[in-house]
C-alpha cells in the first residue's frame, strides 16, 4: 500500500462511509492503462484523487470509473386516455421522416426475397401503406404491407428504415380446421430454429427461450397453436424487450405459420454495474419500510434488464384506478420512458396480514424493486406472487 492509497483509507474511514462501489470505482480510474497515459506525474494522480473523495461526499451522482453517471429516473408523463388514442391514431409520416426511408418499390422487392426464403410462392402486394408508430422512445417509421396468393392472405410490417421484417400474419391460417394428430415438440422447434436462420440478423444474439402449445381465439372458437419464443441475451441475462415469436397451427394440411413477429418494446441501455448486491437490497429495504411496517421475512436479489414502470411511483404517490371503467372517467395514465436497463431485482416477501383498505393492501403485498445497476435509483418494480 503506497501513500496515496493510506490517504484514500484515512479519508474513507475518517470523514464518510463510502460504499463499496465508490472505492472499487476510484481504483479503476485511477489505475487503468487509458489513465494512466494521460495523467503520467504522479502529483497529478493524487490531486485528482482528493478531487474524487469530494466530488464523491458532495454529489449525488454514482461515480463509476471516472464517468459521473447522471440520474436516469424521471417522472412519468401524464395523458388522458383520449390523448393517448389520438397518439395512437395519428400514424402520418412526416415529410422529413420520408427523406430518410427506403422507397416502396425497393421495399417491394425485399418483402419478395423475403416471402420466397420462408416458402410463400406467388404472392402479389395488393396494398403498401407508409405509417408511423408515435409512441414516445419508440417510434418507427414502417410499411403496412398486403398480399394475396393461391392459399393465403398474407399482412406484413416492414421497418422503412432497413427493411427488416416486423411481423408477418396469415390472415387464412386460422380458418382451417386443426389436426387431430398429436405435434412433436422436438418438430415444432426444429421448424422454428430454420425460419430464424432465414430471418434473423442475429442468430447468436438470440436463443430459442420456449415452445409451448397455447390457445388463441378466431371468430369466437378456440385454436391450438404452438409458439416459439426467442430472446435476445446481454453477457447471459435475458432482455424480455426483444423478442422473436413464431406461431403455428397443425392444419390438415400439416404445421403451418400462423404468424411471426419481431416485437421490441424498450430502448436497452447496456448500462455498467456500479452498486453491488448489498447496496441495492439496502435502497430496496429503506423503500419497503417507507411504505409499510409489515415485517420483512426475506429478502434476495438477483441481475435482469428492466423496463422502467409506474408501480413504486403509484404506491409512494397514492395512486390508483379507482374505478374499472377509468377511460369513461378519464383517468390519467401515467406512461414511463420505453427505457430497460440493467437492474438487481430485489424481492421482498413478508407475512401475509388482514390489511385495512385497499391502499395497505397494495403497499404490504410482496414486490420486486428494480434498482438500477449504475445509479442505485429505484425505476420501477411489480407485484410478487404469494
């Protein structure tokens, strides 16, 4: 241990309590390669390290590396659902959007390619329609594609940007009758695993997560389809925002597609870890006991990718839908940034207790927190099955 590093000790034990994280990101900055060229005297080495405890006992930002990382939580905005509808609604693309698509008839050409690689022989485009997704943090400029041939009618999106497919649906699949010959598991996923091949940009990514039977509705009947999920993975945790899902129905004329889509749903910051397991379970612990006293029977924690949500805002804030028919009331819906980040997922579970009203209720039931993995805030969380 040289003198700067007794003097780091004799800070952090004498003038505050610095979490482990802090002192782990301190050593990373001041001794990785990258910094050490720039800053080669050591006199230098030691004044920016005083510059670091301080900024450290003054600031409220988590210090990772030499990196500030700001706060990522924001108050989530307010609509109507009358304003969200005509969100929604209003899919017009505008001029300057237009300028930085691909034109309809390269499109054309691709949804083609694209229709002959999945086996969809002689299919005409009847319709090409540009539209706009305007959902804040996801929007998406795409063509509404459709087709008709010999056995189906086929719906598509295609994103107007690169022309990878969206969604694929089979608007004639699900008037068929099913098969009553029992589907081989092992079959399905076989089938799954080669049309991902043929449409996916990036098969290492992604790793088949499930097959399953499933039931979905058509026209007031009941069908038995199959479903394929695939996930996109980070460093082997699973991002539930990027999904590719594959349905079929077994027909009589054997397994077909039912539908295919490429489904994202939040912006994935692949943000670096900074707070440790027992700093979040610390934040996530002081939340619990601020919205309830019930005794803490356990508590654990464990890394995934979280979307940020509603659900500690509402509890810390008191609110909640107070009538199932909130639209005719015109309630507010309070919507989150699209943003996933990776979190510790921290359950809390307690004793099941007679609560008084609804509001104890929902502050005493068992949770997750989602506590950021850089900056220690809580972006959300969910109800904890009993």
């Amino acid at each position: 241990m040289d003198e700067i590093d007794r003097y780091l000790e004799k800070k952090f034990k004498e003038e505050v309590e610095v979490p482990e994280s802090f002192e782990k990101a301190i050593s990373q900055a001041l001794y990785s390669e990258r910094f050490e060229k720039v800053c080669r005297k050591r006199k230098l080495i030691k004044n920016i390290s005083i510059f670091c405890l301080l900024l450290i006992c003054t600031s409220g930002c988590a210090i990772g590396g030499y990196i500030a990382y700001e706060n990522v939580w924001k108050e989530p905005k307010q609509y109507t659902y009358a304003e969200m509808e005509n969100i929604i609604a209003n899919d017009t693309v505008t001029e300057e959007k237009k300028d930085k698509i691909i034109e309809a008839e390269s499109i054309k050409n691709n949804v083609n390619d694209i229709l002959n690689e999945l086996g969809y022989a002689n299919q005409e485009i009847k319709k090409i329609e540009l539209k706009e997704y305007k959902q804040e943090g996801l929007e998406e400029v795409y063509y509404n594609i459709e087709t008709s041939g010999d056995n189906e009618n086929l719906n598509l999106r295609v994103n107007a940007e690169n022309g990878n497919l969206l969604s694929l649906e089979n608007n004639k699949i699900l008037s068929k009758d099913v098969s009553e010959a029992d589907v081989n598991k092992s079959d399905v996923e076989k089938l799954s695993n080669e049309l991902f091949s043929k449409i996916s940009q990036e098969n290492d990514a992604y790793r088949l997560y499930s097959c399953n039977s499933e039931y979905t509705s058509y026209q007031g009947e009941l069908k038995k389809v199959w479903v394929s999920r695939y996930y996109k993975y980070y460093n082997d945790v699973i991002n539930p925002y990027e999904e590719l899902a594959f349905t079929f129905m077994n027909s009589v004329d054997g397994l077909e597609i039912s539908s295919i889509r490429n489904n994202i749903s939040g912006v994935y910051e692949n943000n670096p870890q900074v707070i440790t397991e027992e700093e979040a379970i610390k934040i996530a612990e002081s939340k619990e006991k601020e919205l309830t006293d019930n005794e803490i029977v356990s508590i654990s924690a464990s890394i995934g990718i979280r979307k940020m949500n509603t659900y500690v805002y509402k509890l810390e804030n008191n609110i909640y839908n107070t009538n199932m028919n909130s639209e005719l009331n015109n309630e507010n819906l309070y919507i989150n940034e699209k943003l996933a980040r990776n979190v510790w997922m921290v359950q809390i579970k307690h004793e099941e207790i007679e609560a008084k009203s609804n509001e104890e209720y929902l502050k005493e039931q068992n949770k997750v927190y989602y506590v950021d993995i850089t900056t220690g805030e809580i972006i959300g969380g969910n109800e904890l099955n009993r």
